[in-house]
C-alpha cells in the first residue's frame, strides 16, 4: 500500500486565497484503485489587516482643506492626529493652521492651535497672509514635538515682498517653540536713484509725467537707511528738482513731486543732462551714501541735440557701476507721423544691458503710467539680488516639504521656488542652514526652463553606513526626476544617482517613500509616487514605481499594481510605510488613490517580503465604504503608530475635510487537519446503504485549531466551514457522486476555533472512481477581527512517483501559406505516463500572438479532455484523464489553433508542457516547442481601366519633325491600375512594379511617360525630353514589323517603374493613374503584319490596337502598346508582388 502526498497550491483569484490539499489512497489486492482527494480552501480577502468597522472620522471646514496633511501624535496627555488646514482662515487671511483631534476622545471634532499668529520672525515685517501653514507636518527628532512649516509666508521689503517660506517647532503641549526662515533675505542694501526727465516743449500734457512719478515713488522703499530718490528736469540745461537727502519720507518726497512744473524748452540735449546726473546727483554733499547702489531712470520724448556726447557719458556711467533704466515717450513722433526708429535706438543704447530688462517704450504720455508698476519690479529686481539678475532665494517657498534625518540635529527642506523655481534643498540645524547653490544640481537636472521644482519631496535612505539624501524634482525636463546625492568632506552636494520618470507631465518624484522591508536597518526599497501619469486610455490613473537600493544606486524593481485603468485615480498621490500592518515582520506600506471611485477615494495595502514588496495589493479599501460623504480620500496618509494600544499600527488617512481613523486587526493562524477512517479502503466490503444500495463508507475527521498575532489575547475565531464531497465536480455532470448522511453534498457547520484543537467527524460514502472533498473556511463576520492570516501549516506524506512525457506532432506542411479561407493550425499532442497514477495530469501549452486557440479533436478512445484558454496571456490549459492519468495510459489528440490576420509574424511559435501533481521522475521530456515558417497569401487582385482601345494611325496627317508640346506626339493615352486587398486586414506596404514600351528595340520610340502618381518612383521617367520646356527634334526610321511575334520587353526598350502602397486595408482599394503620349511618327513609319501575335493572354494588360489604313488584310490588326502591370508573381505571371511585414521582406507566390 502507498499513500500519496498532499500537495498544496497557493491559488489567487477574486482577492481570496486558496489551499487545495489531496490526498490519494491506493489499494492492494487485484481491485480498481480509489482515490480520494481534500481540498482545503480558506475563503478570506487576502490579508485584510485594516477593518473596516468603526472608523473614527474627523470633520471640519472642508473650504480651509482640513485633512490636507496628517501626523500622528503621542504626548502625556494622550494620542492625537496633527492634521494640516493650510486654507484655515479662507474667508479672510487663509493664513493656514494645524489641528488636534483626540483619538480616544468621543467627539469627532477638532481644536485649531492657533499657530498661524506665533510662527513669524521678529526682526522682520512679516507677511503671515495665505502663508499655508500646515501645507507640511512631519516629526522631529525630539520627543513628544512637530514640525509644520508654510512655505507661502512672506517677507516685506518696503513695498517688495519676498517668499522664503518659514517653519516652527511646537512642543509636546502644541505651543510654538522657534521659528526659522533659512531663506530670510536682507531687505536690498540702501539705493539711490536719480530720475532724469526731460521737461522740454514737446512733452505734452504734463500731468501724466507727474502721475507717474507719484506712482513710481510709491513703489520705493522710501527712507534714509533704504532708498533715496532725486529728481532732475532738463530741456536745453539741467536742473535739480531736489536732491537725494532733501526728502526722509515717502509721503513727503511724493508730496514734492507732485508739484513739480514743466521746464520748458526748444532743445534736448538728453546726454548733457546725464554727465550732469552722474557728477552732481550721486555726490555725498547731495546726499550719496558710501556703498549704495546707483540707479538712474533716464524719460525722453525725442533725439537728443547732443548726441555727440553718448560714447563718453554712457562708458563713464559704466565705469561708475550706474545702473541706467531708459524710457522713450513716442507720443509726440507718433502725433506728427515721424518715424521712432532712431529714437528706440538711442534711448536702448542709454539702458543698461540686456536692453529687454532695462529699456521702455510708451505711445503716449499717459501710457507713462501703465509701466510705472513694472519698472518698481525691475528696481525690486536690484533690490532683492543686488546684481539685477536672475532670483536667488527671494521666493524660494523652503519648507515646501520637510524630513527628519538619521542625524538627529539635522532636518532636510525642500525650496521649490529656489533658483527661478529650479529648486535646491536646504540642510537645517539649529547651528546653520546650508542652502545649496544653483550649480550644485543644475547639470543633473538640465534645467533650461526654470521648473524642475527640485526638492517637492525630499527623503533619506540608509546603507547601515552611509546615509544617502534624496530629493524629488516632478518637473525635470516634464518627466520628472529624483536625484540621489551625498555630502563630500567640503560640505557641499556629490550626486550619486538619478532616475527619470517616463512621461511628460506625470510628476515623477512628488512622493518620496523608503522602505527597510526586513527591519534591519537597511533601506530596500524606495517608492516613487507619479500621481499624474496618464494610461491609454487618457485617464490619471498614477502610478508607483519601486527602485531598489544599493550603496546609493536605484535599480528599477517594477510598479505597484494599482487602480482600474478606465477611472481618474491619481494613485501614489500619498504613500506611507507602516513598521508591519500583518505583523509577518515586514514593513508594509499604503498607498493612496484620492480620486479612484469618482474621486471618493481608494486606499491600497501593499505587503512586505523578505526585501521586497509584494506588487498585488492585500487590501483595498473604498472611502465611499466607510464614510458616502467622504471626498478625496487618501489625499494624505500616516501609519506609525500604534493608535488603540493593540501593538499594531494604525493607518490615518487624510481627505477634503474630514480625517479617517483606521484600526488594524488581530491575525488567527488556522491549522486545517483531517484524518480518514479506514486508512485503506477495501472496495468489496461495503457496509453503508445509501440511496437503497450497499457501498464501502470511510469517515473523516477534520480538526481545527489557531494561535494568534499579536500575543495578547484577540480569539477566539468565528469560523464557518462547508464540507462538499465531489470537489472536483465538472460542470458536464448533472449530479453528485456521493452524499453525506443527510443525502445532500454539502454541510455547513458554525464553529469557534481557539489555541485548542477542536474536531468533527463525518461518515461519507467511497466510490470506485476518484471523489473529492472539499473543506472551505471563511470568518463568520468577514469585517471582525481577528482576520485569517494568508499563510497556515499543512501536513506532508509520502510521495506519488510518475514517468510521463509528451510528444507533439505538426498536422500540416512544414511551410505555411495563411490566407483567409485557409488559417488553421493543428498539432496531434500525445501524453503518455509510464509509471503511478498521475493527478491532475493537464497539458499547457503558450503561443505566439499571431495564433487564436480554436478547439480540440477529443482522443478516440473516449478519455476526457477539457481546454480552456486566456487570451491576455496567450496560453492554454488542458485537462488529461482528470483526476488521474493511469499508469502505461496514452492519451492522444488535436489542438487547433487559427491564425490572427491582425498580428503578422514571420513564424508561430507553440510551447507544449506536460504537467500533474505527482513528482515526475525525467521532467526533460515534459517539454515540446515547435516554430513553424509562415507566409501570408496576399490575395490582392488588380484590374485596369484605358482612356483608348482602338487607335486609327491617320496617314494623312503630316507627322511634326519639332516638338514643341505633349499634342505634337500623338493621342493621349492614360491607362489606370487598381489594386485590391481582398482579405488581409492590413498590408503594411506593397510594392508594385510596371514595364513601359518607351522605345521598339532599334530605334523608334513608342510611348512618352507624361504623368503619374501615388508613391512612384518616376522622377527620371517622366518628360525626359523636356518637351514644352525647349522643342525637340525627334528621328523616325522605317521599320518593319512583320516577323515580329509579340512586342515586349525582349523587342522593345522597357522601363521598370516601381509604386509603393502603404497601409492596405481591408477591401481597400489603390489607383495608379499614368498618363502617355503615342508616338504618331513610329506607328507611320513601321509596317505591321496581320498575322502578328498580340499578347499572351497570361499577362495582364493595358492595351491599345493601333491599326494602320492602307494595309493588307481583311481586318485592321495592330500591335498593342501597353504597360505590363507587375507586381505579383501570379502563377508564374510577370506581376511580383513585395510584402513587407514588420521588418522582413516577403516574397509569395500565389
């Protein structure tokens, strides 16, 4: 006696999980073998470690985005979600605040910290409007405190404001520690400017001058540690209106403006005006001060009359380092029709370079006042850089996104608007901030745009000794990038690594997440979120990309399977690591989908193994589910912390308005045993009546029992099992082939499982064929806890030995032609075993996608075969015998398959396996691939149509010794191909090629190409005469014809012409339209017997009889003068024909 081994599969489907067990039982004596087989299945939603009942939620004003970030918290007091509001305040300042919802708290309210008023700088004029405060949260190395930061918060610079962004540290009591602005800027160094304006007659009115100085002076940062400002006016000599120290205020130098009366006078003599300015104006008596930068607006309406002086003025200004801003008033050229061309280039030549920044021009005098706001900013350019170049820091936003370093003392920044919205990182420490230059990533990033946004999302990852630093820029080059980078023994930036993200607009690298899947303080994995990325289908479905870590290196590792792809998700918008969810002692992680289900929002648990993360979620969880009101769930995650006391993580996730409490659940191991009574089974000693007749019985005994993770008490489990006898029922049967003692196939039983095993016994009826019985175990409530785990323990018995192999024969000629009355594929497949018993014996077999599988010829000798096919995956499975191919059983029949005309391959390629569940002793022969060449019948057919079939040569008419037109040779003759794809569904390209008679063999010639088209190559062949672009004097000689049998390309000169169609559909039609002139001077000179042979009737022609008066015969015979149409090879014809598919070149027969 032998019994087999149990063997066990993990199957997948439907998010459950399935354990099948069989169990075989062979007999001695001389009876038939019975077998019999358990299947034991767990019926569960994988590893449902999140339940869904109860969840707390949290609400508050959806308007101020409550929920935008989350933080969990621990303080004495209690536990707490952070969560970010960074619009709170939206009806009136939306300065931005974070709140505290109480976890054990009842209400399912928050308390605001009122934040948004204490995070500022005090040496500073500080700006805390729209700052969006709360947009970042994270922990800080200190117990029991927080990081937020809004990164919006401004800084005013007289009537400037800059953007460095601020953040603050709030203590374990939520009150605000310090605040810092690593980016803080010094209010531009002191300035002074000197206006000079031209008073003369021509400037006319005058208010708006005025108007415009009152603006512009609004737009300084008046006073005496800042700006000062002197205005001079000139007409033929200058003068000072008042001096940079006459005025402390800004109201009172507006004040003084304002009054200032037009000068009047006939010249203008602009540069005299300007020596007399960098002289007087910047001299200390005047009120110049030591170090101040020189600026000078210089406003003119015409040429000067001194225009002699530029080259000296202009270069000693550039010598002084006096930035020069000049403004052309074209209003009195434009009112008297004169042309501004000088004027522009003067007044450009007096502005500072690059003439764009630094010159103006205005129609009129009352446009003045439309650039006054832009050239504030252009001086608030000088102000804020000191140099008038590109931004710097001034709207950098640092604190954009934030995380705490391995280094204790040291936090990581993200500057999004740094560098023209280049972006850079800032390493912050109590002590210092480094803000790394713009070149210190500006080669990695390749920004030519200014709009990498580097530092989105910063991070570290860990080699157990170097600690790597991460940064994420979505918008490098519209594809996005995340660069890896460490600092060298000078303290600046060395990048490492990058890696690009693979479409535009994707925001590859918004989210950053390492993951240390084994916990041995080594980073394995890092996930990059690309919320954005668009499928086939032009929906957001996002996506998230796993890259392996190696001493700095990231190695694509694959994506995350994620959202349905016909539905806007934006998956990876938000992805948290949780130290391990399924407490298998692996880091897990979730990953959020805001706007999956019509943006309710979905979440994804993706599990941890060994160092890697599984790719098929575990749990996915609709906030729709939890909360119908819920929007956007997902948009924000936290889960590191244990948030009920249960040693389990939580997960909070953060949507519009509202924030969701998540509770983890307990695991149950299940261990499924089940026994049989008698082990041995004699079929002749049959004990048991069932239905009115006498069977052999054996009972089986099935046994539960559990332990449970985590160690404190969380079972017992509610469990309900079904036990079905005939598992493997086929759906062909009408009825079972056994039945309990209550004569039905199925039980059902309710039970409660413990640490203690628990058992039940049943009496079942045996049969002389094999029989299945299946145990299925599912929660009673699927939404308690705890949750079945994935993995449970089975039990192994000796093993089944068997020796099968598989052999395939090709049913059709080694060389294929496909068409489309003639596209099946057939293989005789035969599957021997030659020793024991073998189970579930079934035949794969994988094929190339230019293949379909059609059906099967059953074997003739009745044994059961049953196929069924996936066509995603191009593969077949084929049930042998089941449940058991018995030992020395040869089992032999058809597959066929039938070819797909949509996918043109050069050959079809078939891979047979031969599989069961016993051990194979020579699994080599298992195998058979056949590759078979393959040809594809055209089945293209080609017609024509011809303008002339009889043509009369007219003896009478006098043939032209010059030509000067087309209608100088003779008729017209246009003839027509048309090319039909009768059946392939599409002809990448085809080819067709076309004899012209241009000439007979010695001299004369026949026809002259005027004309064609499609995609022919005839550049050489048409006109090569030139005619109608210089006369030409052709030759004509007699000649005779009456011994010539057929005129073609053996008798007369040829040319081959040769069109390409592309992209043949089916029943597609193509035209090749060509146009020829007849020679009317040959067909006059040639004699011509009636008995000539025209063509063969196998070649496809388009022809005309040219018939000539006069000579003998009953009936005008002629010689045809036509195209041989090639292109096909048919039947042996001159028609070849050229298929190019993919990137071979075909040639058929047909």
């Amino acid at each position: 006696m032998k019994v087999c081994r149990r063997v066990c599969y993990l199957r997948w489907w439907d998010l459950s999980l399935s354990l099948s067990l069989s169990l075989s039982l062979s007999l001695s004596l001389s009876l038939s073998l019975l077998s019999l087989s358990l299947f034991l299945s767990l019926s569960l939603s994988l590893s449902l470690s999140l339940s869904r009942l109860e969840p707390k939620v949290f609400s508050e004003p959806s308007v101020e985005e409550f929920g935008y970030t989350v933080q969990q918290f621990r303080n004495h007091q209690g536990k707490w979600l952070l969560v970010g509001s960074p619009w709170s305040g939206y009806n009136q300042d939306r300065k931005g605040d974070v709140y505290k919802c109480e976890i054990r708290g009842a209400s399912s309210g928050c308390q605001r910290l009122n934040l948004q008023n204490s995070v500022s700088i005090s040496t500073v004029s500080n700006v805390n409007v729209n700052m969006s405060l709360g947009l970042t949260l994270t922990r800080t190395a200190t117990a029991d405190t927080f990081m937020t930061c809004g990164p919006l918060w401004a800084q005013k610079c007289g009537s400037q404001y800059y953007y460095p962004g601020i953040c603050a540290e709030v203590s374990p009591l939520f009150n605000p520690l310090s605040s810092f602005s690593p980016a803080l800027q010094t209010c531009g160094g002191p300035m002074d400017i000197a206006i000079v304006l031209d008073g003369s007659n021509s400037i006319y009115p005058w208010p708006p001058v005025v108007a415009f100085l009152k603006k512009l002076l609004e737009n300084l940062d008046i006073g005496p540690d800042n700006t000062q400002v002197s205005i001079i006016q000139y007409a033929v000599d200058p003068d000072f209106e008042f001096y940079l120290n006459s005025y402390k205020t800004k109201d009172s130098i507006i004040a003084a403006a304002a009054n200032i009366p037009q000068k009047s006078g006939l010249e203008t003599n602009t540069f005299r005006a300007i020596e007399f300015a960098r002289r007087q104006a910047f001299l200390p008596t005047n009120g110049a001060r030591p170090g101040a930068s020189k600026v000078m607006v210089v406003v003119t309406d015409g040429e000067s009359h001194d225009k002699g002086l530029k080259d000296d003025v202009i270069g000693k200004c550039e010598q002084e380092k006096i930035t020069r801003f000049g403004i052309a008033v074209l209003g009195y050229y434009i009112r008297n029709d004169i042309d501004t061309k000088n004027l522009i280039a003067e007044i450009k030549s007096i502005a500072s370079t690059p003439t764009d920044r630094y010159f103006f021009n205005v129609s009129a005098e009352e446009a003045l006042l439309e650039i006054a706001g832009t050239l504030g900013d252009r001086i608030f350019n000088i102000e804020g850089t000191g140099k008038g170049g590109d931004f710097q820091m001034e709207m950098s936003q640092v604190g954009f996104s934030a995380h705490q370093t391995k280094n204790q003392n040291m936090m990581m920044l993200g500057a999004v608007g740094a560098y023209g919205w280049s972006g850079t990182v800032v390493h912050y420490t109590p002590q210092k901030s480094d803000i790394f230059p713009k070149t210190a990533f500006e080669n990695i990033l390749e920004d030519r745009n200014h709009s990498s946004l580097l530092g989105y999302s910063v991070t570290t990852l860990n080699d157990g000794s170097t600690e790597y630093y991460v940064a994420g820029a979505p918008r490098s080059n519209h594809t996005g990038q995340v660069i890896v980078y460490i600092i060298n023994s000078k303290g600046q930036p060395t990048v490492i690594d990058s890696q690009r993200g693979d479409q535009i607009g994707s925001y590859y690298g918004s989210v950053l997440c390492p993951l240390d899947v084994d916990k041995d303080g080594v980073s394995d994995i890092l996930l990059v979120g690309a919320p954005m990325f668009m499928n086939e289908q032009k929906k957001e479905t996002g996506k998230v990309y796993l890259l392996s870590f190696t001493k700095g290196i990231l190695s694509d590792q694959g994506i995350l399977r994620g959202p349905s792809p016909v539905d806007n998700a934006r998956f990876g918008m938000s992805i948290s690591a949780v130290p391990d969810l399924n407490m298998d002692g692996y880091s897990d992680v979730v990953v959020g989908a805001p706007l999956e289900d019509n943006n309710r929002g979905v979440i994804y648990v993706f599990n941890g193994d060994k160092k890697k993360l599984r790719t098929q979620c575990s749990q996915r969880i609709l906030g729709s589910k939890l909360d119908p009101a819920l929007k956007y769930f997902g948009r924000s995650l936290d889960a590191n912390s244990d948030l009920n006391d249960d040693t389990i993580p939580d997960v909070s996730v953060g949507a519009y308005g509202k924030v969701v409490q998540l509770w983890s659940r307990g695991l149950a191991v299940v261990t499924a045993r089940a026994t049989f009574n008698p082990d041995k089974v004699n079929i002749l000693s049959k004990t048991c009546r069932v239905s009115g007749r006498l069977v052999s019985c054996f009972n089986t005994t099935v046994c539960f029992s559990a332990t449970f993770r985590p160690k404190i008490p969380v079972g017992p489990v509610a469990l309900r099992y079904n036990l079905t006898l005939d598992a493997d029922l086929q759906s062909s049967r009408v009825t079972s082939r056994g039945q309990f003692s209550n004569s039905e196939r199925v039980l059902q039983k309710d039970i409660r499982v413990s640490t203690r095993e628990l058992c039940d016994t049943y009496e079942a009826p045996d049969f002389v064929s094999s029989i299945g019985l299946r145990v299925d175990i599912a929660l009673h409530d699927p939404d308690s806890s705890p949750v079945l785990d994935v993995y449970f323990n089975i039990h192994s018995y000796p093993l089944c030995i068997v020796l099968s192999k598989i052999s395939v024969v090709f049913c059709s000629s080694s060389k294929m032609l496909v068409s489309f009355k003639n596209k099946r594929l057939s293989f005789t497949v035969s599957v021997t075993n030659k020793k024991e018993n073998a189970y579930n014996t079934r035949v794969m077999a994988t094929y190339s996608k230019n293949l379909f599988y059609a059906s099967i010829t059953p074997p003739s000798d009745e044994t059961e075969v049953k196929c069924s096919s996936t066509r995603e995956t191009r593969s077949l499975s084929c049930q042998v015998g089941y449940p058991a191919l018995r030992k020395n059983q040869e089992v032999t029949f058809v597959i066929n398959f039938d070819f797909n005309l949509n996918q043109l391959q050069t050959e079809a390629d078939v891979s047979f396996e031969a599989l069961s569940d016993s051990t194979e002793v020579n699994p080599s022969d298992n195998h058979a691939s056949i590759s078979i060449p393959v040809h594809y019948d055209s089945e293209i057919a080609l017609s024509r149509e011809a303008n002339l079939n009889f043509y009369v040569v007219d003896m009478d008419n006098e043939v032209k010794t010059t030509v000067n037109t087309f209608n100088d040779i003779g008729p017209e003759f246009k003839f027509s191909l048309k090319v039909r794809n009768n059946a392939q569904p599409g002809t990448p390209s085809l080819c067709v090629s076309q004899s012209l008679y241009f000439k007979e063999i010695d001299c004369c010639p026949l026809v002259v190409l005027q004309a064609g088209d499609v995609s022919c190559e005839v550049a050489s062949l048409v006109n090569p005469l030139k005619i109608s672009e210089k006369p030409y004097t052709p030759s004509f000689s007699k000649e005779n014809l009456m011994s010539t049998e057929e005129l073609n390309c053996k008798t007369a000169k040829c040319q081959p012409m040769k069109c390409v169609l592309k992209d043949m559909g089916m029943m597609s039609d193509f035209f090749v339209n060509v146009t020829t002139r007849i020679w009317n001077g040959t067909f006059a000179a040639v004699s011509i017997d009636r008995q000539i042979h025209l063509f063969h009737i196998v070649y496809m022609l388009v022809g005309v009889t040219i018939s000539k008066p006069g000579v003998k015969g009953e009936i005008p015979v002629g010689v045809i003068v036509g195209s041989v149409i090639g292109g096909l090879l048919l039947l042996a014809l001159v028609i070849g024909l050229l298929w190019k598919v993919c990137a071979s070149l075909l040639h058929f027969m047909m």
